[in-house]
C-alpha cells in the first residue's frame, strides 16, 4: 500500500487586512477506505500549439474511482499559457509556472481531460495519481 500526501500552503502578508496564512493536507485513499491510492501515471511532455492534446483517456474502468490530477506548465514565458479542458470545456488556464490538482470522475471517453498550449510550444508535467481500473470480463 503507498502513502501519498497533497499539501497547499497559501500565505500572503498584504493580500488582506491582516495576514493569511491557510494549510490544507490530505492522504490520498482509495474510495470509502483507508488504504492509500497506488498507481500513478506521469508524464512530462511538450505541448505542441495548434490542437487539444487528449492527455487523459478516461474510460468506464475509472467511473467511482479515487482518480488525482496534477497538471504543471513548465514555460518560463509569460505569454504562453495551456488551455485545459474537460469533456471539451474549458475549465482553466494555466500561465507559466502554474500548476493544478483536483479531483476527477474520469468515467465515460466524454470526460477525457486535454491540453492546448496557446503562444508556442511548452513542456506540460502531469500525474494521474488513482486506484487503479477495473476491468470487466466481456
């Protein structure tokens, strides 16, 4: 069983009247247990512009799993940025040096999470953190 832990910290001495200082952490388990989440799929690759780039697949294997995200825009410019999406809607962006984490259902082919690098080119860093899929005889 794997042991995985998010933390975010969020600290800002001037954002408001006085200073915030907000920590989260959570152990990342499989559905409804106690037992850690333990397969992962990494990848950094290059964004190539021009085309939504499918970088997760979810599949009907994934539905009522613990399925993590994490997504990285690597780019050191600032005016390139990575379009993502979800099921073809757009659910963010990601300038340079930007990162996310989130949940996701990951389903059904209609829930596939993309990737469009707007300005050039850019190097994407992401994980896939889950339980792993269960397959269904046919």
């Amino acid at each position: 069983m794997a042991t995985t832990t998010a933390t975010i910290t969020l600290t800002s001495s001037d954002l408001l009247t006085d200073s915030l200082a907000l920590s989260a952490t959570a152990t990342l388990n499989k559905v409804g247990t106690t037992t850690g989440l333990d397969s992962i799929q990494y990848e950094r690759l290059e964004v190539a512009t021009g085309d939504v780039y499918d970088m997760i697949d979810a599949t009907a294997a994934g539905a009522n799993k613990a399925n993590k995200i994490y997504i990285a825009n690597k780019a050191t410019n600032a005016a390139h940025y990575i379009d993502v999406y979800i099921a073809a809607l757009a659910i963010g962006r990601l300038y340079a040096g930007d990162w996310a984490f989130f949940p996701l259902e990951a389903a059904a082919a209609t829930q596939d999470v993309g990737l469009e690098a707007i300005g050039g080119a850019q190097v994407v860093e992401f994980a896939l953190i889950h339980e792993g899929k269960t397959l269904v005889a046919s």
